[in-house]
C-alpha cells in the first residue's frame, strides 16, 4: 500500500474534528504521492521544485500516473504548483481506484461504485493503514494533520528528511490557502444575501 493510499483510507476511518474537505484531501494526496515518489528516487527536490528522475514504474497505477505527471523541462515544477495539478479531484480518483479493487467495500468493481462508500470493510488495505496509522508513523501523521485528524498521541519521531518536511510545510500552507478561499466565498455570499434581503 502507498502513503497516499493509507491517508486516504485514514480520512475515512479516523473521526477528525471537523468532516474533511475533498479538497483538502486532494492537496494532501498529491503531496503523499510525492513523498512516495522521493522515496523510490524518482524524483529529487532542488530547494522547492521537482526534479523528475527518468521514468520509473513502482507496481502502483496512481503512484505511476503521478510519476508520468511530472513537468520534465526546466525550470520544473514547484511542489506548490504540483499541490494544486495534480491535487484537483484527486481524492475522487483514489476513492474509485480502492472501490474499484475492492479495498473500500471489500467488493471489486470494475466501474466505479457510486453505493454507500461509508460502509467500511475489513480489507487488507484497510488494516495496512490502521497499523500505519496506530503506530504513529511521523509522515502519516503529518499529513493527516494537515486535514484536522490527529491521534490520541503525537509521533514518537519527527520526519527527519529534510525533502520530505519541505512537501509537508507545503501542503500545510496549501490547505491554509484553500480554507481562506472559501471562507472568503462565504463572506462574499453572505454580503451577497444581506443585500438582496435589505428593504
């Protein structure tokens, strides 16, 4: 199982504070997409952009197609544009791709499933991410954080890569970026209101 994988099934399973904003999701996959691709080594980081590694196939179809995703001309890509790339309705794609193997419902699909995704099921892609996840694993963690969900007790270490902290810090201030665009919506659309209320 990958880490975007696991925080996915962990932004179903675990109970965050407030519900968790696809969006929010997506952000947060496209960086574990990354911090899995740095791990393979197909691709490295120059400060805050993305240098791809040539091609490479990890046996994942979604770590795969982010891989073949990556902006290969120079200046390359800076993880907060890819943040926002590839992050769009990807919290859509893994929910498919796990119904579709059966990893949600336990039950494959060969379209996408469009019953009742809440129904958990005790598959092996749920327990991988449980067992990452109840062991405080420090990525998982903080990934997961970034969406409002934390554990009953901190990692008992930090990420020390520094690469790795980089895209965490990004995804960090992405979601704090989507969060003020919205609220400045509801601003917007309130003041909107008032004023066709008025007398």
């Amino acid at each position: 199982m990958t880490t975007p994988q696991d925080l996915f099934l962990v932004s179903l399973d675990v109970p965050a504070e407030y519900p968790v904003e696809q969006g929010d999701l997506s952000l947060a996959l496209a960086g574990a997409e990354l911090v899995d691709l740095l791990g393979v080594r197909a691709l490295t980081l120059d400060g805050d952009r993305i240098v791809p590694a040539p091609t490479l196939t990890t046996g994942d179809r979604m770590l795969d197609e982010a891989g073949a995703a990556l902006l290969r001309k120079e200046p390359y890509e800076s993880v907060d544009d890819w943040l926002w790339r590839r992050g769009e309705g990807l919290a859509a794609a893994y929910r498919d791709a796990l119904d579709a193997e059966g990893q949600l419902s336990g039950k494959r699909h060969r379209r996408p499933h469009r019953g009742d995704r809440a129904a958990a099921a005790d598959t092996p892609a749920r327990r991988h991410a449980a067992d990452r996840w109840w062991s405080r694993e420090p990525v998982l963690a903080g990934l997961a954080a970034t969406l409002g969900i934390r554990g009953e007790r901190p990692p008992e270490e930090e990420v020390g890569d520094e690469t790795v902290v980089t895209v965490l810090v990004a995804v960090g201030d992405a979601v704090t970026e989507l969060d003020a665009v919205r609220e400045r919506r509801r601003i917007e659309n309130a003041a909107f209101d008032n004023i066709w209320r008025a007398p």
